[in-house]
C-alpha cells in the first residue's frame, strides 16, 4: 500500500510541534470565525492569505485546512443557537437544530453536530486517502489541452450550476476574467488594461481581489442593512448525548459522508445540495417522522456528517485536478499560486511532503476539533454576543493589514477598496462572488495554457480535443450547459408517463 | 421591490423616477457595457510587433472577454426589463426589510480612504487604530472610553505580529520612532 507508506511519512510532518501548533491554531481560528456571523470560511481564508508570504507552505496549507473544517463545524453552533445561519451549506442544520435548543436540548444538538462532522471529515478523509492517489496517477499525462478543458469546466459549472441566474454568474465570471487580464501578458510581455500606469503593470494580486470581494464587500453590504438588534443567542451548557441518542444517529453519521464525498469533489456548490439530501434521506429513513420540525436529532447528525465529508471531497478535485469547486477551494489555490506551486496530479509526485502532510494534518485537526470542542462548547456561544460594530470594523482593519502586507504600497488599498465597492455592488444585484474570484485566479492560467496547447498543435484548433481525457471534460461541460434543457425533457417524460 | 401603490395620480416625472428605481439593475447593464467598451478599445488599440505563433496571441483573449461583456450586458437588460430581479444577499446580520443605509457605508469608505493616505506619514500602528476606531464609529459604536483602547491594542499587537514575528515589514511611522 503505496499510499498508507506516503501517510505514514505524512504523519511524520504533520506531528512536529511546529505543524501540529499551525493545525491547533487552524482548528481554533477556524472555528471561532464559524461560530462569528458574517465570517465564512473563505473570507477567512482570504483575509490569512497575506501569513503565506511569512509562512513555510506546508505550516500555511496545515492552517488553511484547520480553518476549513473548524468553519464548517463552527457554522452550526451559529445555526442551532441563532437560527440565522450565514451560509447556505448551515441552513439545513438550523432546520431541525434551532427547534431542539429552544426546547431545551441544544446541548445535544451540538453534540450531535460536532461528532457528526467528526464522523463525516473522517470518513471523507479516509475516501481522500483511497482516492485521491488513483485520480492523480489517472490523470498524471495531462498536458496543456486537458488543463484548459478543466478550467473551462470549473467556469462553466461556477456559473450554471450555482446561484439562480446564469447570466449573472456569467457577468460575474467575466468581471473576474477582466480583472485577471490587468498587467503584463505572461507570454510577450505586452501591457494589457494597465493605461501606462507602471503599478497596473504587475497586474492586480490575487490577494487583493479576493479580500476585496469576500471581505470589504461583504463589510460594506452588511453596513448598509445591519440588523438594529443582533439575534440572542439560545443560552447552552456543555453538549453531551446519552445511550438513546447515540442509538438513534449513529447510522446518520455513518450515511451522511456517502452523500456529502461525491458533491464535494463535483463543482455543484460545495456542501449546499448534499446537507440538504442527507436531511430528506434522513427523513424518510427514521422511526420517529412525528418529531421531524420540532428537532429531530437525526437532522442534525446526517447533514453535518455530509457537510464535513464535502470538504474532504473539494480537496480531492483541488489537489488532483487543480479544480476548485467552492469558494475556499479557490481561494487556498491562490494561495498554491502565492507559492508558485500548481496543484494537479504532478502535485503528489512533486511535494508528497506538503500533500501528505496536508492530508495527516486533517486526521490529526479532527481529534482537535473534537477535543477542543465538546468542553468549549458554550464559550463559542459568547462570540455570538460581539458587538457588530467591533465585528466589522476587525474585518476592515484585517482587509487593509492583509492588502498593505502584498507590496507595501498604498495604491493596492485603493484598488482593493474599488473592488470592495464592486464586491458590495455584486451582493445588492445579486451577482454571486464565486465566478469572479475563479475568473481571477483560473483565468491568467486557463489563458496560457490555451496558448501553449495552440503552439504545440500549431495553430490547429483540433490541439484542443485531442486526448480522451478533454473530450471526456468537454462532454460533461457540454450535459452541464444544456442540463436546463434535459431537465425540461425529464420532467416532460415524467409527466406524460 | 414591489410596484408603488400612490392615491395620488403620479405626474409623469415621478413615474420616470420610480421606474427608473425599480429597475435600477439596468445600471449594472450600463457598467457591464462600459466595461466591454474599455477592454475591446485595449485589446484593439494594442499593437503586437512580435511574430506570433499560433493564431492565440495577447490580443485573443481580451477580444474574447470584452464581447463577451457586451452580450452579457445587452442579454441582463432583457432579463431586467421582462422583469427579471438579481436576489440581494442575506446574512445573519443582514435586515433587508429596511432600505440600504447610505451614510454608513459612505462613512466607512470614508474612513479606509483616510487610512491609505495615513498609513505612511503616521504609521501603521496609528493609522490601523484609527481606521479601527473610525470603522466602529461608523458602524454606531459610541463607547469613547472602549472603542480606542481596543483599536490601539489590536493595532499594535497586529503591527508586531506581522512586522516582528511574521516578518512582513509594515510601516513603524514616528510612534515607533519613539519607542
């Protein structure tokens, strides 16, 4: 087992003091800006980004992923006491979470919601160790055509397959791409929209376009409609299960990861679809129908388990494919970028040390988050007390440090507070952030890789389509295009059947 | 939005300015299009003495992007005016039932503003504190005794943590002069 051996070796990274104090820290932050409203995890992720230029990669990415997953575990604490939930992928937990806390069983909600994600990042992650090697190894010729057929995926999906209108997640990835054409063309060095001016030059950072767009804009949008009076909080003491409890979800814990894996890996809107599958699964599965609504505990156990286990599955398609398929993803391959370094299948044979570190790391964040989190429990509950003002104003403070730190120069915190007002003008009219920050950071790339397959092809078009493996990405960009259209047929067929 | 519902019969210019704010989202089209505008005249007015090869040079993409600028913007507005609305974002802290507070968040970019051009004569410990402060103030915080204290502290303790632990040089100013 070549994998257990990488592992193992992984183990070995992930266990020194240094990098189990960056996963300690990752699981902490990451829960803590969970629990905080208006903090997701890829603003959070996008506001640390600046640490890479101070912070070996593997220290950085032990982090990032610590953020990840605390995030998600932090995001339904926020959900089952305020019955407010931020992001999409923690609706599904307040749904039957909120109803138990207001009747008094909020402690075992959370308790059923953090050994859910600790079931569900587990099995996820075990599946990312049995897979993730296999997927690499298949896609290990990749050459330039392939990448750019992924890249027109990742664009195609970010912009159908998510949000309500496709033509707003279409002006949304074209802002991004138009973004990402700022600066020199990195294969002739000709100036491009940069207007003679010599910081445009070196192009707008990464960096800066994501903090902008996750952090400044949603600052800004959320002044202009704070709520006058926060939600209270559901007051809750330490969360603990009993015998009864623990017969009834452990099949949901076990169930959720097999539904939560494969939705992650695909670019369908990271945790969204698959909390909300698990929860109906749940529903039609479990003995005790007459509580569902008023807080069954199996409808906080499956979904959680799924949502942990999407994030492990996101990982598999970022650090084989380079493909991200959530907003984290993204912003943690720009980081990869920060470092120079390209995710895809060459990524296991080139930086097995920062992979398999990565991926024990995960192991190793898990044990954390669960230790740390059942007895700390109702002291995430008072950060739901933080005054918004001081909130909002950390984010601008942390926004402004984060854009300062790229180049030290002060045009870079105008640009990012353009493109927060972009960012904030985006969340009024209802054009998602996700395409934009893709069109960003895949842009330039998908841009060059287009090229070099021309070069090699000569000119000829056909360079394109010419290993089995693009025209297998284009057929199912091609079934996600005109998925509007098969559904109208399949509901047709159904109907008249 | 919904249709306004008047007693009184509106006179025409106010029909103008309430069509005009139901469908303020034609002002995203209007951008979009400016946008195109601006990338097809870059892309267009470059000029490419390198002999290229293959027939993608830096020239392509641009061309690409800024119609595809222009179709988006032409095919949002048909979507607008057969009535089609973008969805605002909610959020925990979002109310969306009251109308968007414009002085707060002309305060706020007020305030970064003030920042940027005081981050190299004053420093980044004093010009993070302020925008720190300022941010809150704008926010509705008004604890003069609290509000900078808390911003002084974070201020500092984040200008040694970049600047001492992480080593990304950030701006003393005349404050750490001193010290």
């Amino acid at each position: 087992m070549d994998a257990l051996n990488s592992l193992m070796d992984g183990f070995g990274t992930a266990l020194t003091p240094i990098n189990l104090l960056w996963a300690a820290i990752g699981v902490l932050l990451g829960t803590a800006i969970g629990v905080l409203p208006g903090i997701g995890p890829a603003m959070a992720v996008a506001l640390l980004l600046p640490v890479t230029y101070g912070l070996n990669p593997i220290g950085a990415f032990i982090m990032f992923a610590g953020i990840y997953y605390g995030a998600m575990f932090g995001g339904s604490t926020t959900s089952i006491l305020l019955n407010t939930p931020g992001e999409s992928a923690a609706v599904v937990a307040a749904m039957e979470g909120n109803p138990m806390a207001k009747s008094g069983r909020g402690a075992q909600a959370l308790a059923a919601a953090a050994i859910g994600h600790f079931a569900g990042g587990l099995i996820g992650t075990i599946l990312l160790v049995a897979l993730a090697p296999t997927v690499a190894e298949l896609a290990v010729d990749i050459g330039a055509p392939d990448y750019f057929a992924i890249m027109v995926l990742a664009f195609i999906a970010v912009t159908s397959v998510l949000g309500s209108s496709r033509i707003r997640g279409l002006a949304s990835l074209l802002i991004g791409l138009t973004l990402g054409l700022v600066g020199l063309d990195q294969m002739t060095g000709q100036q491009r929209l940069t207007f003679g001016s010599l910081q445009l030059a070196d192009g707008i950072d990464v960096v800066i376009v994501a903090v902008g767009l996750f952090a400044i804009g949603e600052a800004l949008w959320v002044a202009a409609h704070l709520r006058r009076r926060p939600p209270e909080p559901i007051p809750v003491g330490r969360p603990w299960l009993d015998r009864g409890d623990v017969k009834r979800t452990w099949k949901s814990w076990a169930r959720g990861p097999f539904i939560g894996f494969p939705f992650g890996a695909i670019p369908a809107g990271g945790a969204e679809i698959p909390t909300f599958l698990s929860y109906v699964t749940e529903k039609r599965l479990s003995k005790h129908k007459d509580e569902w609504g008023k807080g069954a505990i199996e409808g906080v156990a499956g979904p959680e388990s799924a949502a942990s286990a999407s994030a492990a599955g996101t990982l598999v398609s970022m650090l084989t494919l380079g493909l991200p398929t959530t907003a984290v993803a993204a912003v943690m391959l720009a980081a990869f970028q920060q470092y120079g370094i390209q995710p895809g299948p060459l990524l296991f044979e080139r930086e097995p040390d920062l992979v398999w570190g990565l991926i024990a790391s995960l192991f190793v964040g898990m044990v954390l988050l669960l230790a740390l989190n059942l007895p700390l429990a109702p002291v995430w509950a008072k950060l739901l007390r933080i005054p918004r003002p001081y909130l909002y104003a950390g984010i601008m403070f942390f926004a402004a440090v984060g854009a300062y730190a790229v180049g030290g120069e002060v045009i870079d915190l105008v640009i990012l507070l353009i493109i927060g007002l972009i960012g904030f003008g985006m969340r009024r009219y209802g054009l998602p952030i996700l395409p934009a920050v893709i069109g960003v950071i895949l842009g330039p790339n998908a841009e060059q890789q287009l090229r070099r397959a021309l070069q090699i092809s000569d000119g000829s078009v056909t360079g394109l389509v010419n290993t089995p493996f693009a025209v297998t990405v284009y057929a199912v960009t091609a079934v996600l295009l005109a998925w509007p259209l098969l559904k109208r047929l399949v509901v047709r067929d159904r109907v008249s059947a | 939005m919904t249709t306004q519902t008047t007693d009184i019969p509106p006179t025409p210019t106010d029909e103008r300015r309430s069509w005009l704010r139901e469908h303020s989202e034609l002002g995203v089209c209007v951008l979009l299009l400016a946008l195109g505008a601006l990338v097809l005249t870059d892309a267009l007015t470059m000029d490419v003495d390198i002999t290229q090869r293959g027939p993608v040079g830096p020239k392509t993409v641009p061309v690409v992007v800024g119609i595809g600028l222009l179709v988006i913007a032409a095919l949002l507005a048909v979507d607008v005016l057969r009535g089609g609305h973008g969805q605002a974002e909610t959020g925990e802290d979002i109310d969306l039932s009251e109308p968007a507070d414009w002085r707060t968040v002309l305060l706020l970019t007020g305030v970064f503003l003030g920042a940027a051009v005081l981050i190299e004569p004053l420093g980044f410990p004093i010009a993070g504190a302020l925008l720190f402060w300022g941010a809150a103030f704008a926010l509705g915080s008004r604890r003069v005794d609290r509000d900078p204290l808390i911003a002084g502290v974070l201020s500092l303790a984040t200008y040694a943590l970049f600047n001492n632990l992480l080593g990304v040089p950030l701006p003393g100013g005349p404050l750490m002069g001193v010290m």
